[in-house]
C-alpha cells in the first residue's frame, strides 16, 4: 500500500496517455495521494478532468495559472513528492528533462524533484529508435532517471516495434518496488522457493499437489521491494513472476534440489515455501504407460521412492549466519508437526499452516500462519499473503538483529 506517499505523474503528448489515467486510480486505490502534471499536448490527448476526478487533486497544466493557491505550486510539490513517474514520455518531453529546459508545470516540478524518477517513453519505433531520443535516455539514465524499457507491439501509428508503453499494472509495480517499503533488506541476497513440483511418470503423467505458488511470489515480491537481491526458484504455477527478482523455473523436486542448493552458499536468507513432492515414481516410462487389454480392477501398483529434502539438507550445509525458513502445511497437529521440523531440519524459523483453518493454505489471497522459532511462537493471524510475508520478513530481520547483537559477530551476520 501507498498510504501517505506523493506520486507525481507527468503525463505529456503520446495517445498512450489514456493508460495513465488507470494508473493514477490504482495508486489512489493504493491509498497515495496522486497529483497529475500534464504538458500542453497532453491536453488534446486526454481532458485534464478525468486525471481530477480519478485523483481529487488539480491537474496542474500551466505554472503561471492564476488560480494557485500559493505561486510556487511545483516547487511545493517536488517537495512532497516520493516518487515522480513521467508516462507517456514524448520524445519531446524527454529532450528537455535530458537538456534542463523547464518551460512549464511538468518540466519545472521534475527539475526540482529530489525523490525517485522514472521515465516510461512511448512514441513511433523510428522515433524511439532515433540516436538524438537513445542518447537522451541514456543522459537521463547518468542523472539517476530509471528508464522503463517501452513494450514491443503494434503501435497507434500502424507500425510494430518497440516505443509501446507498457500496461498500467505494470508501471504501478515500478512505483510500488519504489515506494511501498523501506529499503530495510538492501544489501541481502534471497532465496525463495515456491509452487508445486511435478514428478514425471510418463510424457502424459506426473504427480503433483494443490500449491499456487502464492504465498513464495508474495514473499519473493515483498524481499524485492524491501531491496533485496531475489532470486526465486518456483515450480509450475500460472502466477505472472514476481518483477524485480531473478526467476528460476524447474519442474521436479531433482531440479529443484540442483538449483536451490548450487545457490545457497550465496545466499544470506533462504525461505523454503515450495510444496515439494517428497515421493516421485520409481521408473519413468520413455513413452506413455497403455492400459492393458482385458485389465479390471486394481491391477496396477505404482512404485515410489523418496525425493531428496531440499530443506533438511540445507539446514545441514547452513553456513555461519544464513538464515533458514521453511513451511509447514498440516491437516493435524500443526504446531507439534512444525516444531519437529524446525528442530529436525535445523531451521531458525518455521511458518505454520494448516489446510483445515478458513483463509489458510493453498491458493486464496490470505493465509493464517504461526511462526515458530526456538524460542516463541507467534501467530499472525488471517491476513493477506503480502502482509503475511511482510510480518514474516520483520521478524527474520528482528531475529538476525538479535543473533548479530549477542554473537557480536559481524562475521557471522551481514
Ligand atoms: N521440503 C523440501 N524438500 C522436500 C520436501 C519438503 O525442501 N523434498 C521443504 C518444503 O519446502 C517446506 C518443508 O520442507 O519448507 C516442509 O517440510 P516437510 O517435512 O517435508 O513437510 P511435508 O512435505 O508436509 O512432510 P510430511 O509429509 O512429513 O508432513
């Protein structure tokens, strides 16, 4: 959520002006206070009163309107503001931000902008294209500006190619990476696990459980957001990745194994929230298993071996100060079955859920978790995945405040 956070938007002259009118209604339903700057061309793209009625603030236009309540609205503004966002970004716009010419309200706000800037450019590709706009960007990038990288598709002018600005929810997921959290876990590098694994029986067939992948993406995302180096290794799930993290996708609960434990060294924070198979068919058939001519019955027995736990042995090669987070979702004796695991898999947190409690466990947007160390047990309650993730991160990082405290060990813990 944004609440109490400015976001300004810069809007100029590019039809893709339309898409930032859903932009500026998601931050307002993200509790922001969301105030739109638009140029002169902009205005024969989109009515200023849209942006006003979206927002309940003035849609500033001109810097020598009359009607201000104080005459040094933009540097007011510029002040106040968290995170400013010029989408659609013309070619024009962006040559003047580059060269310091401040000749109205977007242009003479943004220049007195000390907060993040991002810039989202949409124009014709030939124009986009063009070394004079490249070479501008690539100023605005020396001067701190985050330039979002424009969609490739079909374009208003008939052509296709790059100069597309991307979807709202997408320019919203660069504001919330922004300004959403503190940037509490810059520097750590984490390793989340998530989703289902699937264990082949035959090119038709596999095993799997009911897991989304919900609740690791939200953790993943909220670790991204808070500053964290992410890297996110997921089994198959329809969930559109987490931006901003490093995306690893593998199948069975062999290639996860590969992939979490060639990482881990690596890794500061490791939170296991995948759903892996701990059994996978013993022989996988090259072709598709046939039914057999006149077979009734339960004729067919399916052998199983065990899969390698992931989990108990990175808790085996911990190095010094990594932390360990695993999951455990029950249908009985929820915290007597955590408890063991976080002693057996040596882990320094456990976060329980059990399928039988409303709002818990696989897909949904909530989930109602206990968080078991060696010491406490907390619960936290029915609450969304991202807000479940985000109780969890604090605590992990109260957790290693407190180890670092009474080890002392700067090199134990980052
Ligand atoms: N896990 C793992 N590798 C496995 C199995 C599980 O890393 N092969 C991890 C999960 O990611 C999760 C935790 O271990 O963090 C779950 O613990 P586990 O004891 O395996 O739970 P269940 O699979 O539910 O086991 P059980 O059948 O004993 O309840």
């Amino acid at each position: 959520m944004l609440k109490g956070k400015t976001i300004l938007l810069g809007v100029s002259g590019s039809i893709a002006a339309y898409k930032t009118a859903s932009l500026a209604s998601a931050l307002k339903k993200q509790g922001a206070d969301v105030h739109v700057l638009m140029t002169r061309n902009a205005v024969h793209f989109i009515n200023p009163i849209t942006f006003e009625s979206l927002t309940g603030n003035k849609c500033l236009v001109d810097t020598f309107d009359r009607n201000f309540e104080f005459n040094v609205e933009h540097v007011a503004l510029a002040k106040r503001a968290d995170v400013v966002m010029v989408a659609p970004a013309s070619a024009n716009v962006i040559g003047k931000i580059a060269h310091g010419i401040a000749d109205d309200m977007l242009t003479t706000t943004v220049m007195a902008c000390k907060c993040r800037k991002l810039i989202s450019p949409a124009m014709n590709t030939n124009m986009f294209e063009n070394p004079v706009v490249q070479d501008n960007l690539k100023i605005l990038a020396d001067y701190g500006w985050q330039v979002i990288r424009p969609a490739v598709g079909y374009l208003a002018c008939g052509d296709t190619g790059a100069g597309k600005m991307p979807e709202p929810e997408v320019l919203l997921d660069y504001i919330l990476q922004e300004a959403e959290y503190e940037k509490d876990m810059a520097g750590l590098s984490v390793l989340v696990t998530a989703g289902p694994t699937e264990e082949a029986l035959d090119p038709v067939r596999y095993i799997t459980n009911h897991s989304t992948g919900r609740m690791g993406y939200a953790i993943a995302r909220v670790c991204a957001r808070r500053g964290a180096e992410v890297t996110l290794v997921t089994g198959p799930t329809v969930l559109d990745p987490p931006r901003f993290t490093e995306v690893v996708r593998v199948k069975s609960a062999a290639e996860m194994f590969r992939e979490v434990t060639g990482r881990a060294p690596l890794q500061d924070i490791i939170i296991k929230a995948a759903a892996v198979a701990d059994y996978r068919p013993k022989q996988v058939s090259a072709e598709k298993i046939k039914k057999k001519e006149g077979e009734a019955g339960d004729l067919s027995v399916l052998e199983l071996e065990r899969t390698a736990d992931i989990l108990a042995y990175l808790g085996e090669h911990k190095r010094p100060g990594q932390f360990l987070c695993g999951f455990a979702m029950e249908t009985e004796n929820l915290l007597e079955n955590a408890r063991r695991k976080l002693q057996k898999k040596h882990l320094d947190m456990i976060a329980a859920n059990s399928l039988r409690i409303d709002g818990a466990g696989f897909g949904g947007d909530t989930n109602v978790v206990t968080l078991i160390t060696a010491e406490e047990e907390v619960s936290l309650g029915k609450m969304s995945k991202e807000e479940t993730a985000a109780k969890m991160l604090d605590k992990i990082l109260a957790l290693r405040r407190q180890h670092r405290d009474t080890e002392g060990g700067e090199n134990s813990l980052k």
